[in-house]
C-alpha cells in the first residue's frame, strides 16, 4: 500500500512537472522514468552480501547484550536468595555488584545501539558503497537513456534530475536580493 502511495505521489508530480513545462518551449519532449529503489537493491548481490554480513554482527551484539542482561538477573536472584543471611556490608558489596553490572549493560547498548554507535557506524560502512553504486547506476542509465527525471518508487521521490532544471541558485539570489 505505501509502494502504492509514493507511486502516486511520483506520478502526481511527474504529470504536475509536465503540464507545467509543456508550456515552456525548451520543455518538450520531457523524458521521466523511475525505478523501485527496494527491487534493486533486493536484486543486487553486494545488497545482500551487506544484509547478511549486517545480520551476522547484529545477532554478535544481540546476543553479548542478551549474555549480560542474563548475568545480572542470575546475580540478582543469587542476592534475593541470600540477602536476609547476608551481613550489611556483604549486602551492599553485592548490591554494588549488580548496579556495576547493570551500569556496564547500560554503557554497552549505548556505545553499540545508541546514536553514532557501533551498529549505526557499521551498517553505514556496509551499505554506502552500495547505495553510491546504485545512485552512480541509476545517473548512468538516465543519462544514457536520456532521462530528464527519474524518480524511485519506494526511496526519497527522486533518482536523477538534470541540472538543467535545477533553480537552487536563482532561490539563493532570490532571497539574498529580497532580505530585509
């Protein structure tokens, strides 16, 4: 359904494009394709190759995470067991124990899972090369075909556009002529 949708939307604003410079003499003839980004890459055996290695060091953190979570609840129940036999201080030392324990799980998920961790780093490093191979892929055969706009179907909306069409710098003009 959402393959559906941007589909759509692509093929609103591919016709909306083309009604609107059909009226602009250097527009005719406009040539627009689009790709579905996700069969793509689903056919591309680096892809895959990424995904598999991707899945393998996951499951490798998963399961180091999982190992920890695992030690602190068997420290946890060894203390609840013991706790009303044991002396204050040997109490309080296993108490501590577990909180280092715990902090240490914590510092892990964080250093691996968190934002700019291991695992963000490491999926980056294993699908950029990809990604940049299919955007180089997806310019290649627009140019060579003679695309003026390629959209992808499951992705950002937009594979390839012509420079031609690019307005960016007239926008910049624009407002730092209108600035106040």
């Amino acid at each position: 359904m959402k393959q559906v949708t941007k589909f759509i939307s692509a093929a609103l604003f591919a016709f909306t494009l083309l009604s609107l410079s059909a009226t602009s003499s250097n527009a005719q003839g406009m040539k627009i394709g689009y790709v579905d980004d996700q069969q793509i890459l689903q056919a591309n055996k680096a892809w895959i190759k990424a995904q598999e290695d991707w899945n393998i060091e996951s499951k490798a953190w998963q399961d180091e995470a999982q190992d920890k979570q695992v030690e602190i609840q068997e420290l946890f129940a060894e203390y609840e067991k013991q706790k009303l036999i044991l002396s204050d201080e040997k109490r309080k030392e296993k108490e501590a124990a577990i909180r280092a324990k715990e902090e240490d799980l914590d510092a892990y998920t964080r250093r691996i899972f968190g934002p700019g961790g291991s695992a963000e780093k490491k999926q980056d490093a294993l699908t950029r090369p990809v990604l940049e191979a299919v955007t180089k892929a997806i310019e290649a055969v627009s140019l060579e075909g003679n695309y003026d706009v390629v959209f992808t179907v499951s992705g950002s909306g937009l594979g390839y556009i012509k420079e031609t069409y690019d307005i960016t710098q007239k926008v910049i003009d624009y407002l730092d002529a209108n600035a106040e």
